[in-house]
C-alpha cells in the first residue's frame, strides 16, 4: 500500500464513520441538538489543508521506514502481523490519552484545546472541531510514538480508523439504552462518557481522557462514571455563547479559560 492508497482508505473511513454516527445520533438522539456544523466543518476542513501540507500521510511513511529499517519495540519481539496490529492499535490510544490529558494540565497546550471544548451543543460536528495548532502539535508526539513502537504500517492504518470512529460515535448526540451503555463503558468511552468529559464543570471537565477504551481512565484514575439518562450541560465554564469560525481560530490568542483555579 502507498501513501496515496493510504490517505483514500483513510478518507473513505472518515467518511464512514460520519455516517455511523451521524445515523446513531438521529435514530437514539439524547437532547435532539442541531449542532454548530458550519464553524465545525470549517475549522476541520482547514486542518485538512493545513495538515494535508504539512504531513499528508508522513504517519504511514513513518511505520513504513521503521519496519523496513527494524526499529522499534514491535519490531524486536517475534509475533504475528495481527497481534502487532492490535499491540498498535491498543498502544497509541494510551498515548492519545497521554497526549489528551497533557491538553488539560499544560496551560499553552489548553490555549489550543479549549477551542475543542468551546462547542456548547455536543453533537457528532464536535468530534472535527479542533485548532490547527492542537493537531501541529500532536505531530512529533504521535510520530514519536509511531517509531518507538515500531508499528507496523497496517497497525497505524487500523488505529486511525478506529480512532476516527470512535472520537465521532463519543461526540454524538445518543442515547444509547442502559444495558448496553453500562457494558460497553467497561472496555469503550462511550458517548455518555464522553459528555461529561465536556461539562462545565472543571471537576468533571478533568476525567474521562480516553478514546477508544476506557481502560486507561480506570488505570491512571480518572474514571468519572455517567449514563446516557444523565444531563450534562457541555461548553466551556464561564462561557454562554459558542465561537464562530473566525472567532473559533483566533480563540488562542484572544481567550484564556481557567480551569485549574491557576494564573
């Protein structure tokens, strides 16, 4: 597979996973929002002209140089493809948590992220809202983990759709019945998960980190339990009104959100 190959499959998955949530959403809606889809598809288009120059599919390119080149954990120890793959895709969403809850503690990379948690109707459209300088600075710290790891080029490939997924499924608008949410937030960050994660609350604003499994919340003790019958109101604290795409851009540098009671 090439880059090019890559970067379709990878495309055709996001949309894909649009699809799954957005249908999710509109079959089990939880509060029936409408969502800010203008400035959140704006903001995500931007980051795919801005990350499209930038790396492109340099995360594919990455796992191919170190498997051809040996380097990296996975590459050290014999196992098959398929459990590389799963060790990969098990492995970067621990760093996505690391890198998510470093958002939360590290003032200039929360200047960047609370752009994310700006949206007060917690819909699917929220899952793209995100700065360019959030996801420019991800790049090293993602890239890094790629090689480290050793992941394979299939391994990168599944994490991503996975990922994508999961971060637009958790951001949806969905109830999902009370079984089933209690079974699944066992092993997956389910949407109800996720909705407190976007409180206004600080204390709740600071839990529930994970992605895809909700594994690493247990371990690291930031599990904060929550049910789809639960209301959240979801934005940033102290804010009423949400950005609008001009206003959502330059957010870093023009507002400044405590959520740690620091100065």
């Amino acid at each position: 597979m090439t880059e090019g190959d890559f970067t379709v499959v990878r495309t055709v998955g996001f949309v894909l996973a649009i699809a799954i949530a957005a249908g999710l959403q509109r079959i089990a809606p939880h509060a029936r929002l409408h969502g800010n889809w203008r400035t959140n598809v704006g903001l995500w288009a931007i980051n795919g002209v801005v990350l499209g120059v930038v790396c492109g599919a340099c995360a594919y390119t990455v796992a191919r140089w170190a498997s051809a080149t040996r380097v990296g954990v996975l590459n050290l120890v014999p196992m098959s493809p398929a459990v590389a793959i799963l060790a990969s895709v098990v492995a970067l969403d621990m760093v996505s948590y690391g890198w998510h809850r470093a958002n939360h503690q590290l003032r200039w990379l929360w200047q960047f992220h609370q752009v994310h948690h700006s949206d007060t109707t917690f819909t699917v459209s929220t899952g793209m809202r995100f700065h360019s300088g959030e996801l420019l600075l991800s790049l090293p710290v993602r890239l890094s983990a790629v090689v480290a790891l050793g992941a394979p080029p299939e391994g990168v490939l599944f994490f991503e759709l996975i990922f994508a997924v999961a971060n637009l499924v958790e951001h949806g608008d969905i109830n999902l019945p009370a079984r089933l949410e209690q079974g699944l937030a066992h092993v997956l960050i389910t949407p109800a998960l996720h909705r407190r994660h976007h409180a206004k609350q600080v204390t709740e604003l600071n839990t529930n980190f994970g992605t895809i499994l909700s594994l690493w919340d247990r371990c690291f003790g930031t599990l904060l339990t929550s049910g789809s019958a639960a209301d959240v109101e979801t934005g940033l604290p102290g804010m009423s009104s949400v950005p609008g795409l001009l206003q959502a851009v330059l957010f870093p540098v023009r507002h400044r959100t405590r959520v740690y009671g620091d100065d």
